[in-house]
C-alpha cells in the first residue's frame, strides 16, 4: 500500500491585532522558495482586509478538509474559517475576539489528530488579553500539554545554531527557582534526548546542564541547589544512560567553542534559555513543544504590537517555524512503526 503523501501544515491566526497573521500572508506569498504548503486557521473576511490593508494580492480558497490545503496552496491561501467577534484593529487587542483564539488552537490540534494536517504551527498570542478573559494557562506549551493530556510539556527553542530546554518556563524568578527539582530536570532532560534522537536524527544526544546561581554555585559557596538539585539530576540521566554533563556556569555556556560541544543545554529558568538564542539568531529561531503526541512549532517571538498592521515584520521565524515542522514531521512519518 502507497504511504501517503504530506498534508499540510495548521498554522493558527494567533492573536488577530497581531502580526500573526500578516506573517501567513507573507509566508504563502514566499511560497515559491519552498515554503511548506500550510492551512491558515483565521476568519477569512479579517485576512481579505489585512491583504488590501498592505497592497498584497492574496486569493484565499476556503477549505473544509484540511487534506484540500495541498491541492490549492500553489494558487491560494488555503484558509478554515473561525469567525472573529470583532473587527481587529492593528496593535488593539480585543477581549471580544479571545474565545476565537483559542478556537483556532483547539481546530489546528483536532486537525493534526484526525490526520488532515501533519503538525501545528501556532501563531504568537497575546496571553494577557486570553487570560483576563478567563484563560487559565501560561501559554501555548501549558495550554497544548493539557489538550494532550500530557503533564508535562517541555519547550525547546532551536536555531541552527543553538538548541536550548528551559526547565521552567513562564514562572517569575522566584517561582522557577521554588520549582526547581531533580524530577523536573531529569523528566526534560529524557524528554529532550528522546526528540534529540527522533526529530532531529541526533544518534547520541548530549546535554549539558546550565547551572541556576554565577559560577554555577562556586560548590556550594554561592547558592547550593547545584549541590542539592542539578548534580543528583545529571547523575540520574548518566544513569539512563544520556550524555549529561555540568552543572556549568552559564555565563560561559553559549559561547562558539562550547556550543559545538552539545547538543541542546537545559536551562533552569526562562530568560537563561531565551537570551542566548535570541541574541544568536533572533529571526529564524523556532519554538517547540516536545512530548507531545504531535508535532508542535512556533516563532520565537511576541505579536509586536508596535508594528502590526504596517507590513514591516519579518516572517522569517514562520518560515522557519514551518519548515522545522515539516522536516519533524517526515523523520516521525519515516520511522519504523
């Protein structure tokens, strides 16, 4: 029997007053330098709008199987519709168009499990407005875990030169270190190996462990949780057999030379994480959500209020987020069963 072809990809609109879905009109416009073919999840009167808004000529061809979107795409934006409460007004978020935000999260995932698309590709999302309309997650990742039913997700922002695992996430400063536990570092740090191994074909992954204080504790001098967390943690992954090693200081973590000596490096807290690879490669770094069921990309950055609406935004952490997805996608279509 003939495997099937790919399906498209769901890209969500994300927050509608964002750039979000300017970069989709950009990417299916780019889509002649290989862009992977993608459904857009939006309300198709808004996009019509944005493109006349930005002199773009954009045909959109509604699809209601998402398996449609790769016979359309070379000619038009495939789109499924959501319909938005309100008209988005560039840079002005409103609480009204929240419940539809979510509702293209919630079809993008149903799309991806009923196998009419191939991964998830969300658009950023203003979490503020989303939660004082009642949303109660942190964001994307928290949301994604629990539609999944898996405990705990875990966030990987990959470029191509640096791969890094925050530990906690979008937890303040106090609160991601109260987290902190040997069982949260080793369940990302196995987490990590395994889609080292799967999804991006590393057949020994290597980890090294940041540590949490300057000078990774200077041995217990300054701060003990390297001493009492991180080193019992990476003795537990040695154990599994994973090539973990550190804790190290973090100060001297992402530097050339010491990056090509790992594979991904775990990080104790968001900004140890996101301030490296954001500095390395800002436009084409991609977030994944590893231990999902699915494949699960996203841009690394915000909806950039600043400039919605003016047609000045790169999408080039779409783009990227998109072909990260496809190339994940195929390498798990490809394994043995």
């Amino acid at each position: 029997m003939p495997d099937r072809p790919p399906s498209a990809l769901a890209v969500t609109m994300g927050e509608p007053a964002g750039i979000g879905p300017e970069l989709a009109l950009a990417a299916w416009a780019a889509r002649a330098n290989g862009v992977p073919p993608f459904l857009l999840i939006a309300d198709p009167d808004h996009i019509a709008a944005l493109a006349r808004r930005l002199g773009r000529t954009v045909p959109l061809a509604t699809v209601g199987d998402g398996r449609d979107a790769q016979r359309v795409f070379a000619t038009a934006l495939p789109i499924r519709p959501i319909a938005l409460a309100a008209h988005p007004i560039p840079g002005r978020p409103a609480a009204d168009n929240a419940r539809a935000v979510i509702a293209a999260i919630d079809l993008g995932v149903e799309l991806v499990r009923r196998g009419e698309a191939d991964a998830l590709v969300t658009n950023p999302i203003d979490k503020a407005v989303l939660m004082a309309s009642g949303f109660a997650h942190a964001g994307h990742t928290e949301y994604l875990g629990e539609r999944a039913g898996v405990a705990h997700p875990v966030m990987m922002l990959a470029c191509a030169a640096l791969k890094v695992v925050p530990v906690t996430t979008h937890r303040s400063l106090r609160a991601a270190i109260a987290d902190l536990t040997v069982e949260r570092i080793v369940a990302a740090g196995r987490i990590a190996a395994q889609a080292l191994a799967r999804d991006f074909a590393v057949p020994r992954p290597r980890l090294a462990i940041a540590g949490l204080n300057p000078h990774a504790g200077e041995h217990g001098n300054i701060g003990d949780e390297e001493v009492r967390i991180i080193a019992p943690a990476i003795a537990a992954l040695r154990a599994d057999g994973i090539d973990a090693n550190g804790p190290a200081p973090a100060d001297t973590l992402f530097h050339p030379a010491a990056r090509a000596r790992y594979d991904a490096a775990l990080c104790m807290y968001h900004d140890q994480a996101l301030i490296p690879i954001k500095t390395i490669d800002f436009e084409r770094a991609v977030n994944v959500t590893l231990g999902l069921p699915f494949v699960r990309t996203s841009p690394d950055h915000g909806t950039a209020f600043d400039i919605a609406g003016h047609g000045t935004a790169s999408a080039a952490s779409l783009i990227a987020a998109l072909e990260l997805a496809r190339a994940i996608a195929a390498r798990r279509a490809a394994a043995p069963a």
